[in-house]
C-alpha cells in the first residue's frame, strides 16, 4: 500500500538579531545613565513625533532608546496598531540601526535580505518602508532611533534627510540635557545630606524634605519644622513657615534655589508655530 505523505507547514522566516555594537557596553550604561527608561513622557517627546511625520509625510514615526533587552518607546504612533510601550530588543528593526551614526533608510524591508523577516514585515502591521534616524550622544554613541514607516515603498529626498537627522539631533541634545540636570541635582542632595549629617546627624528624612520644600517654594507641614527652627534654619513667625539667614546661606551654598526643581514643560503643540521649530534646527 502506498502511503500518504504527510503535509509539512511552510518554515516561518527566522528574524536574526543584529551584531552588537562594538561600543555595546558604554552604550548600554549610558542609556541606563539618561533616566527615560520607564519614564513615561509622551506629553515631552510627542512633539518629535508629530514633527517627523510632517517632514517625512509618513503616517507612522515613534522614538526610542535601547538597552541590552528591550526598545522603550519614548514617544509613538503606530496609528493605533501597536499600544505596546517596549518591545524585546531581539524583535526590533532598530536594533540594525546601533552599528552607526548615520541613517538608516530603506526604502522597501522587503526587500532587505536581514529586515524582511521582520514579523512587522510579514505580517499585520506590514510594514514596507522605514527610515532610522540614531540618537547619538556627544561622544558618539548611539542610544535609540527616531523612525518613521509608510505602508508602500517610498524614499527620502536629501532634504528630508537633513531635517530628520537635524530633528535627532534636537531630540538627543533634551535628553542629554535632562540628563546633565538629573546628575547636576543628584549632586546636590548628595552633599546636602552630608552636611546635615554632620552637622545635625539627627535630622529626620522628613525633615530634610521639609527643608528642600521649602527651597522649592513648596506648601510645608510646620510639624516637620520646629527642630530646623531650633536650629536657626527656618523661621515659623507668622502665618507661612520660611527660610532663616542661614537657611539661605545653605540653600545657596547647595544650588538649591526655587528653579533648579521646576521642569521644562513643552508648550501645546497648537500653540507652537511649525516654521519656528524648524528654525531652532537649523
């Protein structure tokens, strides 16, 4: 008797991981250092977003960077097909763009002998072209990307290009800052509570928040306040709690004056002009 022969299921393409970059472990520590991992700041990095899709005229663009397990997307929109806010770095298309500081653009990932396998390739959302802008630090590390997808086959023109990597450039110039202003303040509360260890080694933790409230231009609980009072530190006549001389002195002496804890805050896209923002890339 013959035999059936068993059907086989077609083989799934396999998605290779791309080769790490040499510089992978300075990279990786330095976007550890950014402090926007898990940070949820759509409200700040939308913007980017938005931009990039107006200058591409894409109907996809999203931001993020990477570590050694996962892309964490700082700003997206995928037109409501992916919600998630990280994927597994091994499934990502940018893991391809860490290798270098210049951009990635392919005009059709099917195409692409490595992308084309990409399950955002070859299948829902099917994604045809991509374009990868890196996030490059000053020294030349590339945290993250700033892409953006169409559906069909497209390209860039030189322009386009040239206002995407000057738009990246931006984008990695706020992270950097916030950065700098995170490390700066971390400083600061360091040397802050060695002084008040050794000056006052029994000051509470609470206390110590009171008196950096009150730095801050904060509402303050007196409760917390009396031995800081008793130490000339604060005044609590009348009806509002504040600093004494000497509270100002260590204020001062610490850099923490009222602005150092204010955040930048962008400003409603609709009250924000397009040619403006083009203007700060130049």
């Amino acid at each position: 008797m013959a035999q059936i022969a068993k059907k086989t299921e077609p083989e799934l393409p396999i998605y290779e991981a791309a080769p790490l970059p040499s510089n992978e472990e300075a990279r990786n520590a330095r976007v550890h250092r950014s402090g926007v991992m898990d940070v949820h700041q759509e409200d700040r990095y939308g913007l980017y977003v938005e931009l990039a899709k107006l200058i591409t005229d894409c109907p996809v663009a999203y931001t993020g960077l990477l570590d050694e397990d996962r892309q964490f997307f700082l700003a997206k929109d995928f037109g409501g097909l992916i919600e998630a806010d990280e994927v597994p770095r091994h499934l990502t298309l940018c893991q391809y763009a860490l290798g270098t500081t210049q951009p990635l653009i392919v005009p059709d990932l099917r195409d692409h002998p490595k992308l084309k396998n990409n399950p955002l390739v070859t299948a829902s959302p099917n994604w045809v072209f991509w374009g990868a802008y890196p996030l490059v630090s000053n020294d030349g590390l590339v945290l993250g990307t700033l892409c953006t997808v169409d559906y069909k086959p497209r390209s860039m023109d030189p322009a386009q290009v040239q206002r995407m990597q000057s738009l990246a450039s931006n984008l990695m110039l706020l992270i950097t800052l916030q950065m700098e202003e995170r490390d700066a303040i971390t400083e600061r509360m360091a040397k802050l509570a060695s002084y008040f260890h050794h000056t006052h080694p029994d000051l509470k933790p609470g206390e110590i928040e009171s008196f950096l409230d009150l730095c801050a231009g904060k509402p303050v609980d007196t409760n917390r306040l009396q031995r800081l009072a008793n130490w000339g530190i604060v005044t609590l006549d009348g009806n509002t709690p504040d600093l004494s001389a000497k509270g100002r002195e260590i204020q001062a002496e610490h850099g923490l004056h009222a602005s150092t804890f204010r955040r930048h805050v962008i400003a409603p896209k609709k009250a924000i002009e397009i040619e403006d923002l083009f203007a700060m890339m130049e």
